[in-house]
C-alpha cells in the first residue's frame, strides 16, 4: 500500500485483481505503524502493471495474486 500522502491507511480490503479478501494489516487496524504479510514482498513490475490505474497505490493486492507464495522474499 502507498503511504505517501495519507494519514491513515485507506480502508480497501479487496485485491484489485481477484476481488478477494487482500489481507493487508494496516487498512484492517487503521495505521501504517503495523507488520503486513507483504511488507518484505517483491511483487513483479508485470504483476503490479495489471492492477487497474484507478486502484494503483490505493489497493493492496491478496498474497494469491502478488505471488507471495512463489516469489522470494528480499
């Protein structure tokens, strides 16, 4: 999730790409001062090119479909 510019995490609990349940630590508590499942995470350019403009920085995306079951963490 992008934090530059917000106080708060915004409330998107949906993975753009799927429409499932995205996971994402910090819009469920409401702060960015939390650990998220996809803190560490290289999510593939191609992967992130697929989000939709409008959701780009705004949704975060499941671990499905970021491929944090597949990908290695950095």
């Amino acid at each position: 999730m992008n934090t530059a510019g917000h106080g708060a995490p915004l409330a998107n609990h949906q993975c753009p790409l799927c429409g499932g349940p995205n996971g994402c630590v910090p819009a469920a508590c409401g702060r960015f001062d939390v650990a998220c499942w996809c803190t560490d995470l290289q999510i593939p350019p191609a992967t992130l090119a697929r989000v939709p403009e409008d959701q780009r920085g705004l949704a975060c995306l499941c671990a499905a479909c970021a491929g944090a079951t597949t990908e290695a963490r950095a």
